[in-house]
C-alpha cells in the first residue's frame, strides 16, 4: 500500500508495504517526484488575532510575503539496499528536503511516496523526556519507532549493550553526559529495525571508537537489504557510505552520479559561487606574488598574503626530513566585513592524492578574536611521509564553507627526504620503518 | 502487528509517562491527586456550608462528586494550548500522528481523576449513602466527557500554534464555564427561566450524569446526557476537522 502525501495526509506508525506485481518499481523504498516547496515569509505577521483584526481594520492585508523556493522539481528514488548521499552548500534545500520525506510538511507540488518504516537521525534523540530513566525513554522510543511494547523488551538488552550504558540505564537521562545520551539515542533508533534511515550530519556520537561502532552498525545494516539516506558536509565520509550522491543547489538537483563525480560538481559550485562574488565585490586584495605552479582562486576578501614552511628549529625551509616536525604558516588581511573564517590546510602527494589534511571550522571560537591582520600556524609534530615530493595547500573560507576567500592549491612544495638523503625502498604514502627478517625454518 | 494495537501501545505508554512525570521529583508524589481535590472540597465546604449555606445534604459528598470531573475537564481545556507546542519533537517525528498527544492528555488526566475517585466511597459512607448499581454508568459519561475533551484540545492545541490568544480565550471561557456548571451548586437552585445556558453547557449535563449515578444512586437524566453526548460529537467534529485542515501548516510553522 503506497502512501503519499497528496493522497492520504495522515500517516499511521504502522508499517505498510506495496503488494508484490502491483507495479514494476517494488525494489523501491522512496520516490519523490517532482517535490517543490515554497516558503512565504511574511513580513509582519499577525502573532496575535489582537494584530490581525488591527490589521484588518486598517485595510492593510498581511504583509507582502517574501517568497522562497526551497525545493524545485526535485525527483529522486531509492532503491533497497542503496545508499544515497545528498550534499549542497547550506540554505540549497538539504533538510528541507529530509523534512519532507520525513512527511513533515507538504510539498507545494509533487508528491512523495514511500514503502516501509522509517528510522530517522534527525534531530537525534528528541523525544527524550529528562526526568526518566533511560529504560523508560528507550521504551516509549521504541513504540515511537514502531515497535509494541513487548518487542521494545525483548530487544531492550541488546540497545543498552550496544550503547554501553548497562550502569546508567536505570538513571534519569538529565543526569547523562551528552555522550551517553547520544549513544542510547543512536542504539535506540538503530536497533528498531526500520527499513530506511534518513541520516543527517551524523556521526559526532561519543568518541572515536564509539563512532566507528556506528559506522560498523551502518554497514551491516546495508548488508541486511536496507537503504540509507544521508546528508552530510563531511565529504570523505560520504564517499565512504554512498553508492550514489545527489548535489543540491539552490533547491535544484544539480547532478547526481557517483561520489566522486558528485563531489567533483560540488567544488564546482564552490568555485562558481566564489566567482560570482568576486565579480560583484570586486578584488580587495591584489595578489602579491605570480604564482609559480598550482592555482589560486578566491573572492580575497580575506587574502594569504604569505605562506611559509618551517621546520623543528622555525628556520623556513621546503625539505624537512622524515619524521621531523613541519610548521606550515599563513598570514592573511582581511576587510572589515569578514568576521570569522575557517582555516583549512592539506598535504598532498604528486598524484594529487591528498595525504593529511585538518581544518579550524572557526578561528573567531578558537582564538577569541580576528585581527585584521594575522598568521595562523599549524605546527604537526612528526610528518610520516614517504620520501617524495608533496605540495602543501591553505585555504580561507567563510565559516558555512559556502564559497572560498582564498585557497592556495598545491601553490606550495614540500621535499620530504629521508635522513642520508637519498630516496630508500619505500613507496606508498605513510612512511613507516620496514625491518627485514629471513630464517630457515627446521624441516617437518 | 497492527495498527490499531499498536497506537494503543503508545496512547498508553505516553499516558503513563506523562502521569509519572508529574509527580517525578516530588515529595508526597501519587498523594499530590488526591490532596489537590481535598483542598479544593474543604473550599467549598467551608464557603457554601457555613458562610453562605447553601443547604444541600451531604454536602462534601455531593460536590466531590461533581468537582472530580471538572477537574479532569479543566485540567485538560488548560493545557491544550500547549499540546503541539510544547511537545514539539514528537510532532516533528516522522511515523508519529500528532492528534494522538489529545488523546494521551485526556488519557494522563482522567488517570489522575480515577486515582481520587474512591475518596467518594468514603464520603458516601459517612453520609450514610450506598453505591449503586448506577456506577455502571459511570464508563459512559465518561467516554462522553472524553470525546469533549479531545474534540476541544485538538481545536485548542491547532489555532494556539498560529494564534497564542486561543490559550488566553481558553482560559477565560473556563473560568466562565465553572460557574456556569453546577459543581458547587445545584441545579434546582437555579430558576427555570436561567435554565437555558445549563442545557447547552455539555458539562452540566455531564456533571448533572456523574452525580445522579455517584451521589443519587439514580439513572442519570437522559435527556440531558444526550444533549451533552451530541456536543460532544460536534465538538469533537469541529476539533477534528480544524486538526485535519491546518495540520501541514502546523508542521511548517513548527
């Protein structure tokens, strides 16, 4: 039995499925065709009737409505046992979108059909009631998830397991760390068998064993036949879990394809948008030095006015040896109208393979304040490369990563070379010390 | 499993939440409903016995009986308006039909009535009153008062999200209502020609049941449970069809 969202308005927590030969599509578990959305924001909106009959009486109608497409003939279909990443820079329709399939709210056209129960990460562990005990919100989360109050028992063991709070359970959540509570909120959801989960910026559940954890339980939940559907920015991790990617843009479906191809057309967009501004703002900054290899794009309304590379003793330097320290340090201006920004610094092979990379989301929140002028040192303690050339690029974005202000890519070379000098029998990317044994075992 | 089952899982797990949830962290805790009446009941007493005597025999007895209800009435009326708002994440929640939290409400509220009613044997007892057979009835008026409330919480709890007046409006009409329905009072106090408003009020006609059936040991006045029983319904149709119309808007606006 289909559902949509046209055709019957009120869902029941009951768990339906579309009879076998009843259409062609039965491997589906979602379908949304041609979903738009408009949002009207109005403007002086009555909160009150007090305001409304004012202004009424006024003759003045409701504020003109600013109107915002969020979504636009947006179509998508999951399969079972696929999973399917959606990226998009913020405000391109990403949780509008997860909304809507979550059924809360209408799409102004299109319509939206799925087959089956949905688990949702969304908003995780909403629901929760703080005053009770882990027991009990794990017990009216599972009839919420579907499940009758018995099953919810005989499964309860496992979540709380899994969650490794068998210590705790029997405590009230407000006493939890947010940890804990985010543990049991992930097992709960998890563990009640739904037959999609919708998925959104997950994975910042507890540390890192914990999230690995996760992501094993992700996995075998592949394996078993069912489909995910997850919105992350985390690039690697959605390379890492999608079969397919859908780009977002501006409530449109730009591509969708493989991952790598999807993220391909996601740094496009970056670089359009980047474009774009910088021909509305025109160049701030001008570039100081030419550009001697690499590429270097961005609105420069905060600019790399210098880049260097420093090793243990901070003598600047482009060889360091294996296992030595490397300090890579940028200094920037920036116009009156950037308040923050994210720092982003990688090493990549010659291949354009990249070997380590790390960000700063926000340098306003890591160092309390923005000079307008300032460097930025990342210092990395022990570089384990093989011995190669490398190429070192910075970035500066706007804290939504949403365009670039400055990016050096690959402008900056690195010689990584091992103690004599000389390049030894060793390939690959991390550089880890080989150490040869030959025995002759006694013969049988 | 199906459907039906399985919402009655929820209705009744929520429901048991919310009634433990009130009292979590209180001292007296399950003693607070049955307390809270008694106070009221001494109110009463005190006001209508001795300062202006009303002259009903059995007093406590007879008002109790009536005050039960329209707590559980109040009680609920009161707290529609945050029904959707306050429970937020649950409305958000895929799977989850959000016109359940009006039944949960009703539910959670004539739990607390229930907890208080055998203090009525009690009273009777010392009034020297026996219980009927009539308390059989007592599962109708209730399921009645029960469509009432939900019917009207789902209107409150709907408008309250785009217009926080309702609430305001909500509350007052309450506080109008309680004199209007004959808990402290009697009916035959009241003379005919004023009898009008009691007839179209579905509380009095619902409080005028559960006393006839509790206080009396009679058959209610069936005439006036039907006329409760028929704005229920409508109330209920109302409440549900606004529920229906306006229940997308409630998510966008959420």
């Amino acid at each position: 039995m289909a559902i949509s969202h046209t055709d019957a308005k009120f869902r029941k927590s009951t768990i339906f499925y579309r009879a076998a030969g009843e259409n062609k599509k039965v491997n589906l578990v979602l379908e949304v065709q041609g979903v738009s959305k408009l949002f009207r924001v109005q403007r002086n909106r009555p909160a009150t009737l007090k305001e409304l009959f004012i202004q009424r009486l006024n003759g003045r109608h409701p504020a003109a409505a600013v109107e915002h497409w969020a979504l636009r003939e947006v179509s998508i279909s999951l399969e079972k046992g696929h999973s399917l990443g959606i990226i998009g820079h913020n405000g391109a329709g990403k949780s509008t979108l997860l909304r809507l399939i979550c059924g809360l709210g209408r799409p102004t056209t299109g319509k939206i059909q799925y087959w089956g129960q949905i688990g949702s990460l969304l908003e995780l562990g909403s629901g929760f009631q703080p005053e009770m005990t882990g027991r009990e919100n794990l017990l009216t989360g599972g009839i919420l998830g579907g499940l009758s109050r018995r099953d919810v028992e005989a499964i309860q063991d496992d979540i709380i397991a899994f969650a490794e709070l068998e210590e705790f359970i029997d405590q009230a959540v407000r006493t939890y760390s947010s940890g804990m509570y985010l543990r049991l909120a992930f097992a709960t959801v998890t563990h009640f068998d739904p037959d999609f989960l919708i998925i959104d910026e997950l994975l910042a559940v507890g540390d890192s064993r914990f999230q690995q954890k996760c992501l094993d339980r992700l996995k075998s939940f592949r394996r078993a036949g069912k489909s995910l559907l997850i919105v992350s920015h985390d690039l690697d991790q959605i390379r890492a879990s999608c079969d397919e990617v859908l780009v977002l843009e501006e409530g449109r479906v730009l591509m969708r394809g493989d991952p790598e191809s999807a993220i391909r057309s996601y740094y496009d967009v970056m670089r359009q948008r980047t474009e774009k501004r910088q021909a509305q703002i025109g160049v701030p900054h001008q570039f100081t030095a030419p550009i001697q290899q690499g590429s270097r794009y961005g609105t420069q309304e905060a600019s790399i006015t210098a880049v260097r590379l420093l090793d243990g003793e901070d003598r600047m330097t482009d060889h360091i040896y294996v296992g030595s320290p490397l300090t890579i340090e940028l200094e920037y201006l920036r116009l009156n109208t950037v308040s923050d920004m994210a720092c982003l610094v990688g090493i990549f092979n010659e291949n354009y393979t990249k070997c380590f990379e790390t960000f700063i989301p926000s340098i306003q929140k890591a160092s309390g304040e923005l000079p307008a002028r300032g460097s930025i040192r990342c210092r990395l303690p022990e570089v384990s490369l093989v011995p190669a050339r490398y190429s070192v690029s910075v970035g500066l974005f706007p804290p939504d990563w949403s365009f670039v202000y400055d990016h050096h890519g690959h402008m900056h070379t690195l010689h990584v070379m091992n103690e004599s000098g000389i390049h030894a029998d060793v390939s690959g990317i991390l550089m880890v010390r080989p150490d040869w044994a030959v025995r002759p075992l006694d013969p049988p | 499993m199906s459907a039906t089952s399985h919402q009655f899982d929820l209705i009744i797990n929520l429901a048991r939440r919310n009634f433990f949830l009130q009292f979590r962290g209180s001292l007296l805790g399950l003693l607070w409903p049955l307390l809270l009446p008694i106070i009221q009941l001494m109110v009463f007493v005190f006001l209508f016995q001795r300062v202006v005597p009303l002259g009903i025999e059995n007093y406590p007895a007879f008002v109790y009986t009536a005050l039960l209800p329209w707590n559980w009435f109040s009680v609920s009326v009161l707290s529609a308006g945050n029904l959707f708002l306050a429970h937020r994440d649950l409305v958000r929640r895929p799977n989850f039909t959000p016109s359940t939290l009006a039944v949960v409400s009703a539910l959670t509220n004539l739990l607390t009535y229930l907890v208080a009613l055998p203090i009525v044997l009690v009273l009777l007892a010392i009034s020297g009153r026996a219980i009927t057979w009539t308390v059989l009835l007592l599962p109708l008026i209730m399921f009645i008062q029960a469509i009432l409330i939900v019917g009207i919480s789902l209107f409150i709890a709907t408008w309250n999200v785009f217009y926080r007046d309702v609430q305001h409006i909500a509350s007052v009409a309450v506080m109008l209502l309680f004199y209007l329905t004959p808990v402290f009072y009697s009916l035959n106090n009241v003379r005919r020609e004023y009898r009008v408003p009691f007839t179209l009020n579905p509380m009095a006609g619902l409080v005028q049941a559960y006393r006839a059936v509790l206080y009396d040991g009679a058959v209610p006045d069936w005439d006036g449970l039907f006329v409760a029983g028929i704005i229920a319904i409508a109330a209920f149709g109302i409440g549900y069809l606004s529920y229906r119309r306006e229940i997308q808007e409630v998510y966008d606006f959420l």
